[in-house]
C-alpha cells in the first residue's frame, strides 16, 4: 500500500484498524480504566456521571501531535460529548522505545507513563503515541481498552505529508476521531444500534464506506464542509452516539 503512494498521488492512502478486546498484561492502579473496549461509552458521551473529560496524550520523541490535531479534537468532542464541566487535552513527552509495538507493549507502556485516572465527576482517557510501528503496516492506531488508545506516531508519519499523500494533521486527526468513537461504543460496541448498520465481514465498523467508522478509513476523500480531507462521521453513526448519551 506504502509502496503504491510513491508512484502515484490518485492512490488514496488506506488503513484498517485494529481493536482489541483481549486482558492486558498489565493492570492498571485505577480498576475503572481496567475494563473492556466500549464499557465507558455512556460515560464519555453523556453528563449524568461525568461531567467533564480530560484526554491525556502521552508521546515518545518527535511524535508529538500537531496543534491542529489537538484543535480538531477539541470541536470533535465538543461537538458529540456532553460535558458541561469541560474537556481539557494535555500533551507530554514520554521516553523514547523504537520497537514494534502490540496491545501487549502499548499496555505495558500505559501502566508505566499514564497519570490521569477517572475520579470524582470527570473520565479520563489516554492516548499513546509511539515512535513504534506495527508489524502488520497497514494499522495506523488501535483502542484496546474501555479509556485507552494507541497510535503509530511513526507510521503516520511516514504515510502523511509527502508528495501525493495527505496531510499529517488529517491522519492524525482520522485515526484519532476514528478510535474515540470505538471507546464511545461505535459500532455496537457499547453504544446500541438505532438502526443497523454494523460491517459483518467487519465487526464494530459501519458498512457505509463513505464513514469516518468504515473499517478501512480513506483519508484522501475530500467530503463537503471538511477542510484536510478528513472523513465524517454518517448519520446512523451520529444516532447511536446521541442515543446512548451523546449531543
Ligand atoms: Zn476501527
Ligand atoms: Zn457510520
């Protein structure tokens, strides 16, 4: 896939995410952030237990998120969550690992760097982003607990910014949106089907390939009202999040 983009700019750049469900390794201090993937779905979306949110994303050296991939962020949120307390994004720098990176090892690194934990009135979730890449090298990022998302910093990089491919800022902010709607329960995973709409062949994905939740996201699509060809979510996606909590 890589390889076709350096010939070619009208190959649009693919990716297939990764989800899993499986037990960490490593348990973490806080039993809330424990659990399975989609489990925290009404409490992200909605304000009766949670009214503010706090995201920490935890980089290794030179992976850093873009500044408007954090300001993406912000008004994707606040666009679908209800949290009248606020959603507050922090960014710090983590130590540097350069291995091929699992659900395992994301784990591993989480138990070992992650601060913020749900308490009180506010859910907190964590975003790691790795100098690592997958060995499969079609997986940009993965959700792989019910508060917890990894990124391939390296692979986005190396798939962003060239010649024919899309900006850095939109694949990060499509892998990134794509992951938070998996841990808000998208799709059938913790946030209930209004109308079904589940990929069979690819389960908690949504069979409309024009959405933000196929599981082969297109990041090269230029849809109206998007700046940074950066896809949408559809409307039977945005239904079960409004359903389950969500504005
Ligand atoms: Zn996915
Ligand atoms: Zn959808």
């Amino acid at each position: 896939m890589r390889k076709c983009l350096l010939f070619s700019c009208m190959i649009l750049l693919m990716y297939s995410c990764k989800k899993d469900n499986s037990v960490n390794p490593e348990v973490l201090p806080n039993g809330y952030s424990n659990q399975a993937l989609g489990k925290s779905a009404m409490d992200i979306l909605s304000a009766s237990t949670y009214s503010s949110m706090t995201i920490e994303v935890q980089y290794m050296p030179g992976y850093m998120l873009d500044a408007s991939t954090i300001a993406n962020l912000t008004i994707f949120l606040d666009s679908i969550c209800n949290k009248p307390g606020g959603i507050v994004i922090n960014q710090t720098q983590i130590a540097a690992n350069g291995n091929t990176f699992t659900v395992d090892s994301a784990a591993i690194t989480e138990r070992k760097n992650r601060t913020a934990y749900t308490a009180g009135h506010n859910v907190a979730i964590y975003i790691l982003v790795t100098d690592g890449f997958d060995t499969s090298l079609t997986t940009l990022g993965f959700a792989y607990r019910n508060t917890s998302i990894c990124l391939f910093g390296k692979d986005i990089f190396t798939n962003s910014g060239g010649f024919g491919q899309v900006s850095r800022v939109a694949l990060e902010t499509s892998v990134l949106e794509h992951e938070l709607c998996h841990i808000m329960g998208l799709v059938n995973l913790g946030s209930p089907m209004v109308v079904a709409h589940e990929d069979a062949a690819h389960l908690n994905h949504c069979i409309n390939p024009r959405c933000l939740m196929y599981y082969a996201i297109n990041t090269n699509r230029a849809l109206p009202g998007m700046a940074g060809n950066v896809p949408v979510m559809d409307s039977s996606c945005r239904r079960d999040l409004r359903a389950n909590g969500g504005k």
